[in-house]
C-alpha cells in the first residue's frame, strides 16, 4: 500500500473510514500477521468439514483413509499443480500444510460427542471457513500467474510479447486438481465447464493481462480503460489487482454458499446457454443432401415441431 497522508487530520491518523477501507485492502491482500498459519488451517478445516459431510458422514471410513481423503480435498492443487513445470510442492516445502491438516482433522472427527463437527458446520464458523478458504486460493491464483509468468517470460510465442496460455492455465489448474484427482478427467468435466475453470480463468487472466502484460495491447488497453480505479483508491497496480481477484473470490464464495445460492451459482452464464445449445442440437440429425433435419424414424422435423418441442 502507499503511503497515505491525512493533512486534516493532525494526530496523523487515518479516519475511521479510510481505517476500515485500508484494514479491509490488507485482508484481502493477506498483508497482515499469521496470514499464511491462518489460511493454512481454515483450508485445511474445510477440507475435513467437506469429507465428514460426504464420503465419511456415517463415520464408517478408515482414519487414515479419512485423512489422506481430508488433505487431498483440500491441498490437491498445492500437492500436485507444480509439477506440472517441475517444482517441488507446497506439500513438501512447507511443513504447515500437513501440521494444520492434522490439527483440523483431529478437531473436527475425534472430538467427543462429535462436537467439534458440530461446531464446524454453525453458520459463523462456516462464514470464517469459506473467508479464509477463499483467500488462500485467490492467494494461489496471484502466486501461479507470477510464477508461470517468471518461468515463460523469457520464451513468447512469435505473435504476442507477453506469454499467456502457460501463466493463465497453470494457475487455472490449480483450482481444478482436486476434481480431476477425485473424479477422473470424465468425472470432473461431463458437466461442463465447471466453476473452478471459470473462476481460474476470469481471475488469472484478468490478474496476469493486468500486472503481468506491460508490453501487448490488451494489458496497455486494460490499465488504460482502469487507470482511474487504483487512483481514485491510492493504490498501486498490483495491490489493486491483487485485492479485485480476491474480492471476486470471497463474494463468489458466500454466494455459493447452499445458504444463499448454491454451488451451482455462476456469474457466467455463457458456459451454461452454449451447453444447453450444444446439447439441443444433436438431438436432430440432417440426412445427406436433405437439408431439413430428421427424427429418428426418417420424418423430417417441421419448424412447428421444433417450436413444440422448445
């Protein structure tokens, strides 16, 4: 964040607006003490809710299976996602993962009484729990697109200055890992685009064009066309880009909520319409050199069936 001056006020003190704007700037942007120890565990916390509410809610799993289930819910892509360009994970680099994963399953399955699922599933503790999950992944979007950005700056294609596929899709991937590793590729996309790759792409292209493309004309077009946002909020580029992604997260993520609209809740439409297109449209099949499509008896499809059909 800059440096703010207050000349009207003459404690040097930011007034209580502007204290909460800059304390919310701050959160959002995970620049405040045990920052990375608190998304560790609430991510880590809800993986546990989410396995105890599935898979293990009759208590029958293993315990080790359990947890193994538990860690990967929620650490799928920090376990697998740098491989992909050949880099040690998270997992193994940073002992906290694992120490919080363990705190949070103890917590929520070997408590007595089950209290300690009980207490994970009360609604403030689910508003905590989806917060901080949700800025540990926008966290991991940021993160992914300056790493992938680092490891292919150097190699653009012959067609634009800036590499975009390698940063935005490796980012993109970190969010999906988990469905791919749960449900199968098939398993994770016979439904569509799903929400982690329309999250993943909205938030790393935008974050990667943003601060990342100082050279090709849709970076220079797009802080052009936000020039006066981070000014009107005197911050830098990257902070204002940085707390865009992770307000879209959060807000993305207590919608999703199943109190308030489901998991099935998407801002992007298109993916939803062009599948229902695609899927309508098969249903009729032309015959060579007909050129009115057909039922499957051989009957051609009038428009007024079409319509009856619609």
């Amino acid at each position: 964040l800059r440096q703010i001056s207050f000349p009207n006020n003459q404690q040097g003190r930011p007034p209580p607006t502007m204290t909460i704007f800059l304390n919310l700037v701050r959160y959002l942007t995970a620049n405040y003490p045990l920052s990375t120890e608190l998304q560790c565990f609430w991510m880590a916390f809800q993986g546990c809710i989410i396995v105890r509410s599935g898979p293990n809610k009759d208590g029958k799993m293993k315990w080790f299976h359990a947890f193994m289930k538990s860690t990967i819910t929620a650490y799928a892509g920090a376990s697998f996602a740098n491989l992909w360009i050949g880099r040690p994970t998270s997992m193994l680099s940073n002992d906290l993962n694992f120490a919080f994963c363990a705190i949070a399953y103890a917590f929520v399955n070997c408590l007595p009484f089950d209290i300690g699922f009980k207490i994970g599933t009360t609604l403030p503790v689910v508003l905590v729990t989806t917060s901080f999950a949700q800025l540990f992944r926008s966290m991991g979007i940021v993160k992914f697109c300056e790493v992938g950005h680092a490891e292919f700056h150097k190699s653009p294609s012959a067609y634009y200055p800036t590499p975009i596929v390698g940063p935005i899709m490796f980012a993109t991937m970190l969010g999906n890992m988990g469905g791919f590793f749960s449900k199968g590729f098939d398993g994770h996309l016979k439904d569509g685009m799903p929400w982690a790759f329309q999250n993943g792409l909205f938030c790393a292209s935008f974050y990667h064009f943003y601060v990342n493309d100082r050279e090709g004309f849709v970076g220079i077009w797009l802080r052009q066309a936000l020039s006066g946002v981070p000014e009107f909020f005197d911050l830098d580029e990257r902070t204002f880009a940085v707390s865009f992604v992770s307000l879209f997260m959060q807000v993305m993520g207590f919608l999703q909520l199943p109190q308030v609209w489901g998991a099935g809740f998407t801002p992007f439409g298109f993916p939803r319409l062009a599948s229902a297109v695609l899927e309508y449209v098969p249903k009729a099949e032309t015959k060579p050199g007909s050129g009115f499509p057909t039922t499957k008896d051989g009957k051609k499809q009038t428009n007024e069936k079409k319509d009856k059909d619609l």
